[in-house]
C-alpha cells in the first residue's frame, strides 16, 4: 500500500511541474523524471527488501528463513543497498556462488580463504538432458523419481505434483563458517556449513559443498523430510557431483585446481578427477553420470576415451578398463570386443556375454 500512495503523490508533483513550466524547459522535465524513477526505484527496493536478514535458521522462524530464499540474482537487483545493513563487516563482496559452476576444491580459491557471508546459489529439479540420459541408463541412479510429489521452491507449500523436468535457479546468503544445527524433527547435522562432510566432520571447505549444504537443508525444511542420497539426490545430487569432481592444471610439482571450463576441453594441460570418497561410498556411478558439458552441471564428462587411465568401467566412455596384458597392470580403458574375439570376462564384449569351456578358450558370443 505503501508504494500505491506514494505513487500517487509523486504523479502529482509531476503534474503540477507540467504546469508550471513543461513547455519551456523540457530539460527540467526531464531531469525531474529521473528523479521519479530514482524514487520508485528506492521506494519498490523497501518494499521488497526485509529490514532484517536471518543468516541462521535459530534465529528466525521457519516460514521467515524459507521466504528468503529467492530466484538467482533477486538480491543483488533489488537488495544490494541492504548488504552493509544486513551483514555489516561479515559482507565481503565475495562473487555469488553460481549454481552450475564445477569450483576448484583446494588451493588459494576455496573457502578456506574466504571467511565472510556469501550470496548461494544452487538449483532444484531435474536437468532435461540429464533425465534423458538416465532414462537410457539406470534409473534406480536417481532418488524420488516416482515420488508423486517434488520440491517447488516458489509454490505454496514448497511442493508440486509435477516432475520437475528443468531446473530452478535459487538463492540466499550464508555464511563461512556457520552452524545451521540439525533442521528441526531432524537428525541431520548442518553444523560448520561449507565444510566438505558431515556436520564438522570433513576435510576442507569449498564452494561447492556450501551450495550442496545449502540445498540439501532448504529442500529438507521446505519439504519436512530429510534429504539423503548425495549425487542420487533429485535436486540437489548435481551440487554433491560438484563437491566431489573437480578439474586440474598440470604444472610443475603439484598441479593446480581451477573451476572446470569447457573451453579447456581436449586441452591436455588440463583434467578432472574424482574423489576416492565417492568410490568408497559406493556412488561412482550416479556422481558420474551428472556430468557432461551438455548436461548443464558445468562439469566435464568423468569418463576417459580409449587409452586413459581408469580404475574401474565408470572411468571409461567404452565402459571397459583393463590391463594392456598379464605383465602390465597399469589398467587403461579400451574398447568393447565384437563377437568372436577372446576375452575374459562379460564386460570385455559389446554383447555381455563371454563364455568358454571351463573357463578356457573363452570368447565373445551373442546372449
């Protein structure tokens, strides 16, 4: 109400300057229409923006903390006057953290290194070019996929009976380090947000993993239901594929962590790698196949051509690592046999299907 009353006061004045002298100085006019647009401008900011802005869940309610979670760039358009107030010495005009970026996990870059409040972005739903390729793989790869309802971060009630097929850019401040504590009626523990692993339990801290606490902890409030599953995670398994790729420079002595860029793509200066952690909780498989340049996750593909080194099928686009012969155990991904040609086990052949006499004189045999 408000802006509709100051509105009107403001087309008043412009009426009476009209009068007064619009025909012989229109330069005057115009300057007093900027003015007006600078007013309106300032008076549809207060209205948008919150005297106050909660950075921890405890200290505000649960509808408040969730309704300041807004589309991407919402704050830095309408809000960037607020910063100063809101935060004071914590806001350090740190770039946002953007949804689909792949951030270097170590080194000078990560948060380690920037204590402070950060603008977090991440997205909810599912990317169409992702479903895509999981409906041609495993879908088991994917959490909720037949739920029957999903998380909307903009809908009343924060759900919606439609599957979110496109994803959804949101954002909020957070900041580095916090203690979120669990969500309430939850066990979960979001404590040191931004730090890579469990609560305080980790190694390290980087963008990325402050995108994924975010997301899994605004999609567990909004949703009443806690949010599991890491890189199986419907809306925020992209954010946990990030934390856990990240791409490389080679240099000399140790390489160099850089965000992943497609504009290094067949560069050999540059790779990405997995972590070990993945492996070891048994989510190679859905970490890998959120990547992909055209599937919008701003990661490279964690799959090698023929020749790289691998250390299980999920390190090959042929789905085949192997050692080059019985003296060579430095196993290196290659291709799938055709039929007819020797092997040793089911994934050697593009059919899946090696088979032989008591092990013996195996070879690759249409199923």
């Amino acid at each position: 109400m408000k802006l509709s009353l100051d509105f009107r006061r403001l087309i008043l004045l412009l009426s009476l300057c009209g009068k007064q002298s619009m025909g012989a100085d229109l330069s005057r006019f115009q300057d007093i229409l900027e003015e007006i647009d600078e007013t309106l401008n300032e008076l549809e900011e207060d209205v948008n923006c919150p005297d106050d802005f909660h950075l921890n869940p405890k200290s505000t309610n649960r509808t408040t903390f969730l309704k300041q979670f807004k589309r991407c760039g919402y704050y830095q358009e309408k809000c960037k006057h607020k910063f100063a107030a809101w935060f004071g010495d914590k806001w350090k005009e740190y770039p946002p953290m953007e949804a689909n970026v792949d951030y270097p996990g170590t080194g000078q870059k990560d948060l380690d290194h920037h204590h402070g409040v950060h603008i977090v972005q991440f997205d909810t739903g599912l990317d169409e070019v992702t479903y895509e390729a999981y409906k041609k793989g495993d879908m088991s790869l994917i959490n909720d996929i037949n739920r029957g309802t999903w998380l909307d971060p903009f809908a009343n009630g924060f759900t919606t009976d439609k599957l979110p097929l496109g994803e959804t850019c949101v954002e909020t401040f957070a900041e580095f380090p916090d203690d979120w504590g669990p969500v309430p009626g939850q066990d979960n523990n979001y404590d040191c947000m931004g730090g890579c692993g469990g609560g305080c339990i980790g190694v390290g801290a980087g963008n990325d993993c402050m995108k994924h606490d975010v997301c899994s902890y605004f999609k567990s409030y909004a949703l009443e239901i806690k949010a599991k599953g890491q890189c199986l995670d419907i809306d925020c398994g992209d954010e946990a594929a990030q934390a856990n790729i990240n791409c490389y420079k080679k240099q000399a002595g140790k390489d160099e962590a850089v965000t992943c860029s497609e504009d290094n793509e067949g560069n050999p200066n540059f790779y990405s790698s997995i972590s070990p952690l993945v492996r070891a909780g048994s989510q190679k498989r859905e970490c890998t196949l959120r990547t992909k340049w055209e599937r919008n996750q701003g990661m490279p593909w964690a799959r090698g051509p023929d020749g790289s080194s691998c250390t299980s099928p999920d390190d090959c686009v042929s789905r085949r690592c192997d050692n080059p012969s019985y003296f060579n155990f430095n196993a290196i991904c290659q291709a799938r046999l055709a039929n007819g040609k020797e092997c040793n086990e089911h994934g050697d052949c593009k059919s899946q299907n090696c088979v032989g006499w008591m092990g013996l004189n195996r070879k690759c045999k249409p199923k």
